[in-house]
C-alpha cells in the first residue's frame, strides 16, 4: 500500500509538470500512459480514471424544457410530446415512473399499455420511447448516485442549458423595464452556482467579484485541465474555463454586479429580483445621503461588509430552509428583517473626516471637552 501511494504521488507530480508545459490532453501525451505505472489493479484495487469529456450530472430530472428538447432531438413529434404533457408527464422523472416497466425486463407490456392509453394507440415506432424512458431512468439513478456519494469537493451541478435560455426568457417578460443585455445577464456559472444553493438548501455568500457576466464568460478562451479526486479515490481529469474576477471600480461597475447577482438569485428560485433590487437601493441610497457636518460620505469599502454581513445573516436565519415554496420564500423574509438591522446600517454609517477624528481621539473618556474660562 505504501508502494501504491508513493507512485501515485510522483505520477500526481509528473501530470501537473506536462500541465504546466501544455502538453496534457492535446494529444502529445495520453493519460493512459501516465497512470499505467501505478493502475490500482497491480495492487488489487478497482480504481477507474473518467477523462475530460465525462461531463457532471445535469439537474434536468424536473426539467421540463430539457424534456421537450430532448424529445424532439429523437424525432419526437409536436403531437405526441403534447398528449404526453397532458397526462402529467413532462419531465425525465416522471417519464421514469409512469409505469411499472423498468429497463432490462424482457416483457415491456406495462410500457406499451401506458402509452397505449396515452396515445390511443401503440406507436410502431417504440424504439423512441423505449430510448427516452432508459435516459430518464439512467439520469434518475445517477443523480442519486451523486446524492449519495456528494462531498465538499464535488463539481458544482449543471443547469441544462434550455432550461437557462427558459429561465432568461422568463425573467425579460417578466421584467419588461429591465434591459437584460449580454453585459447584465449573469454567467451561466453564476447560474449554476446559485442553483446549487437551492439543491443543498442551504446559503453560501456569493462575493461581487464572482458575478461575472455572460459576455465575460463568452470571450473567456483560457481554459486549464486539472485533476480532482472523487469520493471513491478515482482520478478525474476536467478542463475549467478560468473567468477574469469581475471589476467593481466606480458605482455603474458595483451597482451592475449586484443586479447579475440578484437575476441569478431570481432564476434559482431563491429571492426575487425586486427584494434583492430593494436591497442594492438601500445601500446606494446611503451613497447619496448628505453626511453631517464634520463627517464623510459613505464610500464603497463600506458597501461591501455590510452586503457580506448581511448575507452571514440571512444564511443563518435561512440554515435548512432555503428552498421554502410557493406562498413563503424564507430567504427574502430573511433580507427584509435584516437589511434594517442596527448590525447591519452600523456598517453604513458616514465616518470622521479626519480633523474630527483626531479631535475626538484626543478627548479622554474620562475627561470632559475643554471649556474657555468665563
């Protein structure tokens, strides 16, 4: 065993040296070749190795626009995809369950009656059936899989890429005096980020600098492949797009992050974009306010404590509740009750200018201010 630990260290150390040199997945150098010192099965242990093109378990169970598109990509007609809606099923779970056939059995009546029912008739064309039922069945079991063996180290979650288009549409018609251009939609990371919160159901702060756009996701080109271990000890090899942190230089700059943030908040199911918009307002407001005499005006160092205080806040009221439902949302309950706080205006409050602080530094707490002799 110590063998096995010593190899797999040094050829640990030699695939992140071809990384650096550029060499690693451009066909120069295969990975097959690097591990084939130590395969676990020379030490009679079952290890696997996924290379870069193995992709993370999409959240397009309950999706019902990832449904209908892969539907329609197997040749899935209007009217059939239509007359499957109208029996309730229009997700990958629900398809999954419809009836009592499960892959792998030889007798598929259980299948062909529920479609049977569903259609009038039975299609002769099952195999199209027969195939989206088996991927239904197969993201079910590997989402599950992922639930079970999920750590701290895991990949974030991908939101299927229609149902992020979907989700877009959705938040123009429903905010039609917003301008939701390349340069305000927030980054599908983003996205899938702030998904991932509503999945784990519990917060995390998401820092400003992070609220990329999707035009800086677009022009992003770099991209390096790294080597992650999973839960099992298995090697994972993935290529991660590196974005530029986001610029908050200036008040157009900050103020535009914190919309990113709170449209990527809104299509998670999260917070609505008018609570979180109310909230960036508060915070701008005390931007504009004339301070009193001797004081400063409250600068942006001072914006940003008081939204990370904030959310430490809100993320402890919300611990286990965040996904609420349909009539409550927990975490704007949350913002509401907080964002007024004396905990966190304290972080907002105009500053000494530096003559006044000076004068009251100078002034002992045990002593009173000097008074002129009458």
């Amino acid at each position: 065993m110590e063998e096995y630990a010593t190899n797999l260290r040094n050829s640990y150390q030699g695939i992140c040296k071809l990384q650096q040199a550029g060499k690693l997945l451009h066909g120069e150098t295969k990975i097959t070749q690097i591990i084939s010192n130590f395969t676990p099965c020379n030490y009679g242990q079952k290890h696997s190795c996924s290379s870069a093109s193995d992709c993370p378990t999409l959240m397009a169970l309950d999706s019902k626009v990832a449904f209908q598109q892969r539907a329609f990509q197997i040749d899935f007609s209007t009217q059939e995809v239509g007359a499957l809606e109208v029996t309730g099923v229009d997700t990958f779970a629900k398809y999954a369950f419809c009836s009592q056939y499960q892959p792998g059995q030889q007798d598929e009546k259980p299948l062909a009656a529920f479609l049977e029912a569903t259609l009038g008739e039975v299609p002769n064309d099952l195999a199209k059936f027969r195939r989206l039922f088996f991927e239904s069945h197969a993201l079910c079991l590997q989402d599950q899989r992922q639930k079970v063996e999920r750590t701290e180290h895991s990949e974030t979650k991908v939101l299927p890429l229609a149902e992020k288009v979907e989700r877009v549409n959705q938040l123009k018609s429903r905010l039609p005096g917003l301008l939701i251009t390349q340069q305000l939609e927030p980054s599908h990371q983003l996205i899938d980020k702030a998904v991932q919160q509503w999945e784990e159901n519990s917060l995390r702060y998401l820092g400003l600098t992070a609220c990329n756009s999707r035009e800086q996701e677009v022009l992003a080109e770099k991209s390096t492949p790294s080597i992650t271990f999973d839960s099992t000890g298995n090697i994972k090899i993935t290529k991660k797009q590196e974005i530029a942190p986001c610029s908050l230089t200036g008040d157009l700059r900050l103020r535009t992050a914190m919309q990113r943030r709170a449209l990527a908040y809104d299509m998670a199911g999260l917070a609505s974009f008018l609570v979180l918009e109310k909230w960036s307002n508060l915070l701008f407001k005390k931007l504009q306010q004339e301070p009193p005499h001797g004081y400063k005006y409250v600068n942006h160092d001072q914006l940003l404590p008081a939204d990370k205080a904030l959310w430490l806040r809100v993320a402890e009221e919300t611990r286990a509740q965040v996904q609420g439902n349909e009539l409550r949302r927990p975490v704007e309950d949350a913002i509401e009750k907080w964002s007024l706080h004396p905990e966190i205006q304290y972080h907002v409050m105009p500053m000494p200018r530096q003559r006044q602080a000076q004068l009251l530094q100078s002034r002992s707490p045990m002593q009173p201010a000097h008074r002129p002799s009458q």
